[in-house]
C-alpha cells in the first residue's frame, strides 16, 4: 500500500471512530478525533462534512455552516454536502442561501427525498403551497420504505399528504369556478367525458387500462362503461326484465342443480384472488352457452331469453364464444377485482333481480345494478362487484364483439384464437 494510501486509510478511520463517539454522545471525543483528521488533512471535503454535522448537533449553525461552504468547494458533487449546508442555513434563518443549497443538490440527485421534503416546508415557510405542493407529491413518491418506518419521517408523510391534499381541493374549487360559464354554455351536450378528464386531472379518479388475461387487440378505445345508446338492439333485452325473470326463478325453483361455481379452477393451480370463491356456489352460473357450446336442455327450459338470445350480436370464436349465463351472486359475496381474457369482445349485463346494496365497479367507475337497466363494459378493465344485500342478485351475462373491431378483424381474431387453442391442447378443434 501506498503512502497515500495509508493516509488517506487513516482519515477514513479517524472519521469511523468519530461517528462512532458521536453515536455514543461523547461528542467532546468525536470532535477530537475530527480536529486530528483535519490536521492530517485539512482539505478534505468528507472531513468537513463531519466537521460541520458535529457543530449542527450542538446547535453551532455559524461554524457548521462554514464547515460546510469548504466542504463543497473541495467537492460540489456531492449532494448530500449541499443539503447538510441548507440545514445550516435554515438553522440561521438564511432562506436565500438555503434555496441555493437545496437546488444544488436536488440538480445533482432530482430523488433526494430529504432535500425534496426541506424545499417543500421552506416554501410553506414563504406562504408558496402551489409551490410546495409538487414538491411533497414528489417527497412522497419517492421516500424509501425503510426510512418511512422511523416516527419523524412518519410525521413528514403525514405532513406531505395534508399540503398536497389541501392544494388538490383548492385547484379543484378554482377549476370549478372558472369552467363554470363554459360548462352553462354547453348544457345541452355530452360532458360525461370532460367530466372524468377533470376528475383525473384532480385526482379524485383514475386511469385504468385494458390488460387481457389472453389477447390484447391494440388501438381499440379504453371505455370503462360504453354509451348505452350504441347498443339499441338491447331495448328489447330490457323491455323481456320480466319474462326473463320469471324463467330464471323457474329455473332455480326446478334445477338447481344446474347452477353450477362460475370460479372452478382445477387443483395446483395458483389462485390468487379466487381462493375463497373457487368451486363455490356463492358465485354461481346457470349456463345456456358455454364457450360457444349451446346448452339446450337448459335453453330450453327459458324460452323467451333463448329467443332473444338468438337475435343478439354475439361474439363467435368457435369453441371458446359465445357464453351467456345467469350469474348468481349470494347475500354478503364479494367478487374480487380481476380482469376479463380479451378486449375483443365487450361483456353485457341485463339485471332481473338486483336487491338493494348490489355494486359493481369498472374501473373507476362504480355503478348500481338496477333492474331492467342493461349496460356493456370492456371486463379487460379491472373490475369488481358486491352483494352487500341479504338476497340473491341475478343478472344475465352475455359477450358480444367489439364493435370497434371490422368483419375481417373478428374474423382474423376468431382464426388466431382457435390456433392458439390447438397449439396449446395439441388437437385442432371440431
């Protein structure tokens, strides 16, 4: 080794022993050691740093300060010595040189997550909380998880989200007011859409994309719920509530055996959110077609739905689509979130028995089953329900292609599927 080497081994050891002492509270000892490494070497910056921390925990801010200012002059690559010296500013109430400090530093490291969180409070100090609030959002993003743990950096987390809380609600009131007149002018339009934009700008909502279990079709619109006014062949679903509820409770009444766990994933296959729900009837399916395969004794025993069935735009994959089921969800069942196989087909729900208290959420979007009132989603979006009721709720679930999609793009989309399918059951399918 070296001379140097030794040196500079020895500085480094008088630091450790240093910090050590300091730890211990034998701070008069720290300070020694220190004096004697900067006698050794009075140049270096980590030194100095040491130097000017020791003076900051005897509340010393002057000579901190000045420790500090020469440890970034031998070294103003270290964001840390910039951030100690904006901490001996703050103790000197110099918040000029405090800002300067703290950018230095965060334009060397944008992540310093201290630096970020004393910015934020010195411009709450100079009454700027437009100012603050980015800073916080930001803080929090980014503090360590570890560090979250101690009670100090607990409180700052509470802190951040209180000012970026605050600052959201007062956007929010100012947007409001000035879109106002905007929004009377145009009353007579559509603004469902503007509606959910200014929400996810405010972040009261938030954006949920299509993510397939199988098949992702690219460019296809990201719809939650689509308008219900593009579907006007389900006027006539609507308009048969009654009949097609009637049956069901027919059905119900004579074969329940029929209804069958909508949720049955076969042994060692990994759950996840379906443990509670595998191979239960709590979530349960009556169904009349079954991955294109029609169910005729079942059909059979609804007539009216069977008719309607039959006139209805669904989605063909032979093999794999149409299904159309009754789903039965019993009292006090919580279907988790999870997303559907392809976004190449839409998913229809007709409700025919819907007891108070029954949610489902899309997205972002959570709506109340109503019956007689249909609606189309897109299930590749996250999504949920609920019977919080002390009733059975039962709706009609039907798949039907995306009408985004042309005649030869379901027709490509239907080949490539059954493919898939052979490939992966190694038979062509029938």
């Amino acid at each position: 080794m070296s001379a140097k080497e030794d040196d500079e081994a020895h500085i480094r050891d008088l630091i450790d022993a240093a910090e050590r002492a300091a730890a211990t509270g034998q701070d008069a000892e720290s300070l020694r050691l220190l004096t004697a490494a900067r006698s050794a070497a009075p140049q270096n910056p980590v030194v100095l740093n040491a130097l000017g921390m020791l003076a900051l925990k005897g509340g010393d801010f002057g000579a901190g300060r000045l420790y500090l200012e020469q440890a970034v002059a031998f070294d103003p690559r270290r964001p840390a010595f910039w951030f100690h010296l904006a901490m001996m500013c703050r103790g000197q109430g110099d918040a000029g040189a405090e800002m300067m400090a703290l950018d230095k530093a965060l334009a060397l490291d944008p992540y310093f997550y201290l630096a970020l969180l004393q910015k934020a409070t010195l411009l709450e100090r100079q009454s700027r909380p437009r100012d603050a609030a980015p800073l916080y959002s930001a803080f929090l993003k980014c503090v360590p998880q570890a560090a979250q743990q101690t009670p100090a950096v607990q409180r700052a987390i509470q802190r951040a989200r209180a000012a970026v809380a605050a600052n959201t609600a007062a956007l929010e009131q100012y947007v409001r007011a000035r879109v106002a007149g905007t929004m009377a002018r145009h009353k007579d339009s559509s603004v469902e859409r503007f509606q959910h934009c200014l929400d996810v700008l405010l972040e009261k909502r938030q954006i949920y994309t299509p993510r397939p279990t199988f098949m992702h079709f690219p460019r296809l619109p990201a719809l939650e719920f689509y308008e219900r006014e593009e579907f006007p062949w389900l006027d006539v679903f609507e308009a048969a509530t009654e009949s097609m509820r009637d049956e069901l409770i027919q059905i119900l009444m004579s074969d329940t055996g029929g209804v069958v766990p909508y949720v049955a994933y076969p042994e060692g296959v990994p759950l996840d959110q379906w443990k509670e729900l595998n191979h239960s009837r709590r979530w349960g399916a009556y169904y009349l077609i079954k991955g294109g395969v029609r169910i005729e004794d079942h059909l059979a025993r609804c007539p009216k739905t069977a008719s309607l069935l039959a006139e209805a735009p669904l989605a063909d994959v032979p093999g794999q689509a149409p299904t159309a089921f009754f789903s039965v969800l019993e009292p006090h069942t919580h279907i988790p979130a999870h997303t559907g196989v392809t976004n190449t087909r839409l998913v229809v729900h007709v409700p025919l028995v819907v007891p108070p208290g029954c949610r489902f959420r899309v997205g972002s979007e959570t709506r109340e089953w109503k019956a007689g009132q249909a609606w189309v989603f897109d299930d590749t979006i996250e999504h949920e329900a609920w019977n919080d009721s002390d009733q059975p709720r039962a709706i009609l679930i039907i798949d039907i292609w995306n009408p985004f999609l042309s005649f030869a793009e379901r027709e490509l989309v239907s080949a490539a599927t059954e493919a898939v399918v052979e490939y992966n059951t190694n038979r062509p399918l029938q």
